[in-house]
C-alpha cells in the first residue's frame, strides 16, 4: 500500500500492524503515528546493506531524496533502473523480493523492540539522541561546532533555527519533507485531540512579507526574515530565521541555488541575531544552521557546508555557539570530514591549504 501510494499519503492508509509495530520500538519520537511508521521503515532499509537492494528499496518507497511525493510509477521506474531491468521484470521479480527483505527487517526490529538487544535499533529509531562535537579553529582560535544527526523538529534549547527557503519566502505544505515544513509542523499550536487550531510560523512569515512589500513579489536571495517559533517555544527555541537561498525555475518544479546565496543568507542570519540579541532576555545566544541549500536545491553537503562555513568563519561573536543539523549519519560524516579534514582538531576547510574534490552526495 505504500509503494503504490506513497509517504505523502500514509496518513490517510489503513495499516494497523504498522503503527503497532512503530509503536512497539524505542525512541518512538512524535504522537504523530505516521512519522513514526516511516522512521520504522527507514531503520528497516538501512538495514540492507548499502548496494542495488538498499538503492532499489530506497526508490520503491520513496525514501530516497527528491522523490518523496513522486508517483508510484516513477517510483517503480527508478527502481527497475538500479538493476537494469524493464519495470514489467522488476515488477515480477526483483519487486517482491525488495519488499520481502523491507518487511523482514520490519518485523525483527519491531520484535526486538523492547530488548536490551534492540538497543542499537532505538538509537536509529532515536535520532534525538545523536549529536557530536566538532573542535575547530577559526583566525587561529578554538571554535566548537555541535552536529546534530535527527530530524530538526527534534532540537531543543537554540535560540535560533535557520529555515532554508526560497526567494518567495512561502512556507510548503505541513505534510512536506523539508526543513521548513517540518518547522512549520512542529511550531503548529494543537488542541488536546492534535488537531490544528493555529499556524502561527506561517501567519507571521505572511505578516513580514506584507510589511516588507514582497507578499506578490520574490525577495532578493540571502534575503532572512524572522519570525517567532509558535509552539517550538515549549522546546527552547525563540526565533526562527526563514532564509532565502533558492531561485524557483519559472515554469517548473526545479530551483537555482548558489554557494554565494548561501554564504549571503548565513552571513545575514549571524547578523539579526547580533541586531536581535539583546532584544531578549536572556540574550539570544545559540544558532543552528541545517545545510541550506543542499535539499531540492541541489547543492552536494560538501558544497554547502563549506559556504556555511565561510560565513561562520568571519563571525566577529567570540560568544555565538554554533550549531548544525542533517538528517543522516552519512552526511553528518561527510560534513565532519569536510570540516576537519578527518581529524577533529583540523581548521575549518578555509583555512586548509589545497583543494578538495567534491563528491556528488545528495543531503537527504
């Protein structure tokens, strides 16, 4: 049922030994049941090994990025590519197989659930939990960066979060992937039975538009507007900076985005927490960035983290406490290895001689 009709729809599916076995697993991390079946299923995956059958499974689903809301038919399309097969064989064969091995995965870390042996399982099923800490130098002094590895919805205690967005500063949908549909999700107020009764991130967002005269026209990219958290007050967080970097594509679903937007946008997030700071009490403090611009913007994690970087780096506020967040292991190692070049008392990548070559990882 969910190959056939996607995460985007899962809410609307009848699948109760799914949300029983979500439930069953430690570190179930939202009442929202949905979110939790597609954690599940994102452990089960991973689980596979890497190769064609976890790449396959990946696009079957559609957890592989970019292609969450695609139709099923891409989907199975895509999958049928990994193993250059037509998609009438891959559906006959490889198909089932994928699925067989997904659920079998399923069903183990559901039953292993509240073992001391699952423990490994509630960490990926726990993202929350992961952070490290990077020691880098910044103009010949120590700078400590906290990498987060869990979906942002889940920080607790920053001050500020960094919402990626486009030139148009709309908010997507609540049921989106993004950084900024999750944002929005998490800062949504809700009555005692869940449902929405106000959308304060997104009214607020509105709200800037109108003052600053952009409401029917884009803003300029590196453009940040501010807005509160809504109900990610309760969390410790007190603003939010929506920041432009991407370019919509007219006439289609792409965008543009560039290292210099990112750079511009980073810099001019750094600076309204300067103006912003001793507006409230106590002071804002802490900012956590997510790697803008590296989701359907396109840009490859090595790209946009050197470019956050290059505005971190010229920060003048010895007191800001830096954070960054992603969503994955492998791209938390691929930031930590382009940050401290392997060793975690290396400069950051500006301040390293030669070059490195990007690889073409996508963010996820």
């Amino acid at each position: 049922m969910i190959r056939l009709e996607g995460l985007v729809r899962l809410r609307g599916l009848d699948l109760p030994l799914l949300r029983r076995a979500a439930a069953s697993v430690p570190g179930a991390v939202t009442d929202a049941w949905p979110v939790d079946v597609e954690n599940l299923l994102r452990a089960a995956v991973s689980r596979l090994g890497g190769g064609d059958l976890q790449a396959a499974a990946e696009r079957t689903l559609g957890l592989a990025p970019g292609m969450r809301d695609r139709a099923a038919a891409d989907r199975r399309r895509l999958a049928a590519e990994v193993y250059s097969l037509s998609v009438e064989r891959f559906r006959k064969s490889q198909e089932e197989m994928v699925l067989g091995q997904i659920a079998e995965w399923v069903c183990w870390i559901a039953g292993n659930g509240n073992r001391d042996a699952a423990a490994a399982d509630a960490v990926m099923l726990a993202p929350h939990l992961q952070h490290r800490t990077l020691h880098l130098t910044r103009s010949g002094r120590p700078l400590t960066v906290t990498l987060h590895t869990h979906p942002v919805e889940l920080l607790r205690d920053v001050d500020v979060i960094v919402s990626p967005s486009n030139t148009h500063l709309g908010l997507p949908e609540t049921y989106k992937a993004s950084v900024s549909a999750s944002l929005r999700r998490a800062g949504a107020v809700r009555d005692a039975a869940g449902d929405v009764i106000a959308d304060p991130v997104h009214e607020e967002l509105a709200e800037w538009r109108r003052k600053h005269g952009v409401l029917h026209r884009p803003a300029l990219p590196g453009t940040v507007a501010p807005t509160g958290p809504g109900a990610l007050a309760e969390q410790g967080v007190r603003r939010i900076y929506h920041a432009a970097v991407t370019i919509p594509r007219p006439g289609t679903n792409g965008y543009e985005v560039t290292p210099q937007n990112v750079v511009a946008a980073a810099a001019r997030a750094l600076a309204l927490m300067s103006q912003e700071r001793d507006a409230h009490t106590p002071p804002l403090r802490s900012v956590c960035f997510p790697l803008l611009g590296a989701g359907r913007g396109g840009l490859t994690p090595e790209t946009s983290v050197s470019a956050l970087w290059t505005a971190l780096a010229a920060d003048a506020d010895p007191d800001r406490e830096l954070h960054l967040i992603v969503r994955r292991p492998l791209v938390a190692d691929l930031v930590t290895d382009v940050l401290t070049g392997g060793r975690p008392d290396r400069a950051g990548p500006q301040e390293r001689t030669g070059s490195r070559e990007q690889r073409g990882h996508g963010c996820g």
